[in-house]
C-alpha cells in the first residue's frame, strides 16, 4: 500500500512540476535578441526585468559583458521573452572584473 501511494505521489508532482514549468513558452535562446535600442521593442510586451553577472580575476570587459549577456540570454528564453532591453550595464575592476546586467523581457505574446 505504501508503495503504490508513493508512485502516486511521485507521478502527481511531476505532472504539476510539468504545468508549472509549461507556464512560460520557452524559446531557443539563439533567437533571444539583446538591444540597447527602446525602439526596438515599440509594440511589444513588456515583461519582467532581469539580471546576470558575470566576473573573472584577470578577463577584458567586453569578454565577461559577452558572457553576462549569454546568461541574460538563457534566462529570457527560459521565460519566453523574444527581445531584452538593456536598461543598466555596470563594470567595476575591484577587486575582481565584474559585469552586471539589468534588462527587461520583452514578447509579443500577452
């Protein structure tokens, strides 16, 4: 009896996790587009902001900023967001390289 009620329980929470996780249209993040440019974004939805870091003792600037906007990239997709606008880029060199990103997801769905 234990047994059976413990497939249940399982085979119930992975079907809700399912609806859950089904909740946000997932995109492949390739087609994430990331801009600087609030025209770009005219006549979409907007979404929710945000946010990556990215940090390397010894790295250049544009490298980490490449590598905190792949982050920012997978997280838009992950939610759906088609477009991100950059709305705060940050870069500090103490005592590490750190790059911090704050966008909003943008989609042209409801």
């Amino acid at each position: 009896m234990n047994s059976t009620y413990a497939k249940l329980t399982v085979t119930m929470t992975l079907l809700l996790s399912i609806g859950i996780l089904s909740s946000y249209a997932q995109i492949p993040v390739d087609s994430v587009m990331i801009t600087r440019d609030k025209s770009d974004v005219e006549g979409y939805v907007k979404g929710e902001e945000l946010y990556a870091t990215h940090h390397k003792v010894y790295g250049k600037a544009n490298k980490i900023r490449v590598k905190a906007m792949d982050k920012l990239k997978k997280e838009a997709a992950s939610k759906g967001y088609q477009f991100v606008l950059i709305v705060k880029d940050d870069f500090s060199n103490t005592p590490i390289n750190n790059v911090s990103l704050v966008g909003v997801g943008y989609t042209d769905q409801p």
